[in-house]
C-alpha cells in the first residue's frame, strides 16, 4: 500500500491557507483585545526583559521533557502494533512534528499525516502506523482531560470558584467519550470501514479496498488493559512537562504561582487553542491563560509575562528547533531513499 500523501486539491488548498489565515487574524485581534493596554504590555516587555536565567533553563528542560515523553509514547504504541522503530528517531519526530503541529495550516490532519508516512517509511505495515496515529491521539485526548478535571478539582477543593464545576463536567464527559473510543476502537474502525465501502470502486488502485483491508488488520492489533493504561500514563507525562513549563516561567519572570487555578487555567487554554482554525491556537493559548490566571488571583502584568514567557519556550522556541528537526527527517529519509535503490539496483 502507498504511503505517499497526496498531494491537496487546487480547491482545498485554497480554503485551507484561506482557514490559516482568518486563524492568525484571530489571534492578533485577541491579543490586542486581551492586552491593548500599553502600561500592561510595557510592564510584561519589562519582565521579559530581565528574565531568571535559571528558571528559563529549567523550563526548557520541562518543555524538553514533554517532547521526549512524547517520542516514548510513539514507540511504546508502535511496538504493541509490532513495528520497533528506534527511539532516537522518533524523539527528532517529536521535534518535527510539534513543529509542523504549530504552524502549518490543517491541524490535526498534517501533523497526524506526517508522522503516519514517518512510520511507514521506516518499516511500519499501513495498518500499525494507522492505528498508531488513532491510538495516540486518543489517548492525548484522555491523558489532558485528567489533567484537566485535576486542576478543577483543586479549584474546587480550594473553593475559588463554583464555575469551574461547569469545566469538570465537560472534562469528565471528554475522558468517557474518549475512554470509549480506546476501549471499543475496533466499533470507531468498524464505522470508518463502513464509509470506506461507500467509495467508488472506479477509484483507482482500488483505494477503498486498500482502506478496507488496513482497517479489518487495525481491528486485529490487540490492546490490553494494563497497555491502554501505560499509553495513557505517557501521554499524560506529555501534558504534565508542558504544564511544569508554564509553572518554571513563573520563576522566569519573577511571578508567584496562583497555585489554586493555574492547573485549570493550563487545561482550559489548551482546549480552547485547540480550535483547528487557528495555527498553534496563536493569542488564543495566550489570551485565555492569562485572563483565567487573573481571575484567580494573579496579577494582571504577572499572568500577562508568564503566559508570553511559557509560550516563547513552548511554542516559538519548539518551533525553531523543530524545523531543524524536520530538515533533519528531511535529509535521513534522502539517504534511506539512495540506500534502497541502490540495493535494488545491485540486487
């Protein structure tokens, strides 16, 4: 089965650069609403300006931790679909694909894409490196709804605010629903199978007939209890690093920690940059953090320069060394390429 990507119609090439930027649009238009006022962004340039050293460093480490954790994840659930990937690679696709993740227009699609041909050039059946990318993208789905219904719960316990029951709730409906799907995976490959077999059979290379035998060997790759429980255990240490991030720029700017809802503030930015329209949830992840944090307690110019600061090591810094990471990718998949058809030709 090719594991090419094809190339995006005229059409829907057009709507999605289109998609990306309404994306940064909103999210100038947020930040300049969220932090308009001069005295409040002088203030943050100030502190940013007269960062801690050491806890900058350590929140690159955090941040550095959440990626790595990331690339163990990948290789955990590629070896429960029988393909053993080296972990080195993958931590440079982690790299990579937080990169792309964050700037390139079509999230989750490009990213989830990108790491599925990653897998298949490196030796991995269609139907492991698919379920690859559903397994792990569930489980990241479940690993940040427990983050988040923990940091509602510390709210509530702290008793800061009768809202955030509202959060939990739709925390808790997000863990179940996508509990279910890890649980009863072979039901979503089953509907998905279903759709597949509406496909012309006039396609060519018989695509949908490909779908439909990749899908029938993904619902065969087995998941047991204490399996499902260490990937979600992984992607869970993914969030938690990025979210130990955020609480080492505090220290970088010299800020005290709302420790009562700056768990919460974490999760619902998350979910709330998560929108696929706006690339790397740009002003969004910034704007949200920093008004839950105030509300919290925080002070404005604090809960402004901490969020500006977790997102310059979680966000822009990522992306500089992940474009590295992803010509690097680049370069180590020209070299297999040569390697492959120079043995053919020999052969």
């Amino acid at each position: 089965m090719s594991y090419e990507v094809a190339a995006p119609r005229p059409r829907r090439a057009v709507v999605t650069v289109l998609r990306y930027l309404v994306g940064v649009l909103v999210g100038i238009v947020v930040v300049v609403l969220l932090f308009g006022k001069r005295g409040d962004l002088t203030a943050a340039r100030h502190e940013l300006g007269h960062l801690d050293v050491g806890w900058a460093g350590a929140a690159v480490l955090a941040e550095s931790a959440s990626l790595t954790a990331f690339g163990f994840l990948q290789h955990r659930v590629l070896r429960l679909a029988g393909a053993r990937l080296p972990l080195p690679g993958l931590l440079v696709l982690s790299l990579a694909n937080d990169a792309i993740a964050g700037t390139v227009p079509g999230e989750p699609a490009v990213s989830s894409a990108y790491r599925y041909r990653y897998y298949r050039q490196r030796g991995a059946d269609a139907a492991a490196a698919g379920w690859t990318v559903f397994t792990i993208l569930v489980a990241q789905a479940i690993g940040m709804s427990l983050l988040l219904l923990l940091g509602v719960l510390v709210a509530l316990l702290a008793a800061t605010s009768v809202k955030a029951a509202g959060v939990a709730a739709i925390g808790l409906v997000i863990v179940v629903a996508a509990g279910v799907l890890l649980a009863r995976r072979d039901l979503v490959l089953r509907l998905v199978a279903a759709l597949a077999r509406r496909w012309p059979r006039r396609a060519p290379g018989g695509l949908a007939t490909r779908i439909e035998a990749t899908l029938a060997r993904m619902r065969e790759i087995p998941l047991t209890t204490r399996s499902a429980a260490l990937v979600v255990a992984l992607a869970f240490a993914v969030w938690a690093g990025d979210f130990l991030c955020l609480l080492c720029s505090f220290g970088t700017v010299r800020a005290a920690v709302p420790w009562d809802g700056v768990l919460v503030a974490y999760g619902a930015a998350q979910v709330a940059g998560s929108l696929a329209f706006i690339p790397g949830g740009l002003g969004i992840i910034e704007g949200s953090l920093a008004v839950i944090l105030v509300a919290y307690g925080a002070g404005r110019v604090p809960a402004v320069s901490a969020a500006l600061a977790y997102r310059l090591v979680s966000f822009w810094l990522a992306i500089a060394v992940g474009w590295i990471a992803v010509a690097v990718v680049a370069r180590r998949t020209r070299r297999v390429r040569r390697a492959t058809t120079a043995d053919s030709g020999s052969s």
